[in-house]
C-alpha cells in the first residue's frame, strides 16, 4: 500500500510541475499576466488583503496568500467589467478599479513584468 501512496504522490507533484511550467511559460510570453497584489474590499470595513493576481482568458483573478495555500477558488471578475487602469502612489504600482464592485472595489498589482499590458486592461 505504501507505494501506492508513493506513486500517487509523484504523480500529483509531477502535474503540478508541468502546470506551474505552462504558467511561466506564459507569462514570460505575456499570453498571461501574474503579480502581487493587494486587494481593497468593497464593504464597509475597506481592508486591505494581499494576495496574487492573474488575467488569462480575459479575466482576472485574485487569490488572497491564505487562498494560494489553500487552493481555493479565489475572485475573478471578466476583463469587461474592469471600469479603469491607472498609476497607482507607489512606484511601479498600476490600480484596477471595476465597473461595478462586487468583493472588491479596487486591485493594486505591481507587476514584475509587462507592466504596460496590465496597464491596458481597460482598453479594448
């Protein structure tokens, strides 16, 4: 039974190997987007939750640090719903707000690379 559970276990290691190769490969072309981010709630509380966020398929997706551990779903939200993109106060921060607020009025990402293709987001 052991081996059984040795095999089960390299097998999903080995998966999620060639998954996280696929995303980087990706990014690096710019076919998808990932960086840090900091999410601004909706609600009345206005927190600030960190996390990652992701656009592929013409959306964008958030997943909090306590999300990537846990491979939740996360938020995401269609590229149509992005209201607008700006500079955000912080040096290399680019800001996504949306057109109607759902979990979160606001994402601040500070992308790593391809900086200008977060920053088009918003135009179609």
């Amino acid at each position: 039974m052991g081996s059984k559970v040795g095999l089960r276990s390299w097998w999903h290691r080995r998966k999620a190997n060639d998954q996280i190769e696929q995303i980087v490969q990706a990014v690096n072309a710019g076919r998808a987007l990932m960086a840090d981010a900091t999410a601004f709630e909706a609600s009345g509380a206005l927190q600030k939750i960190a996390g990652v966020a992701e656009v592929c398929d013409d959306h964008l997706h958030f997943k909090s640090d306590t999300e990537l551990k846990a491979r939740a779903a996360g938020w995401h939200i269609s590229r149509s719903e992005i209201a607008a993109v700006r500079d955000g106060d912080d040096p290399g921060e680019v800001v996504i707000t949306f057109c109607t607020p759902g979990r979160f009025r606001a994402i601040a990402v500070t992308p790593l690379m391809h900086a200008d293709k977060w920053r088009s987001l918003a135009i179609d």
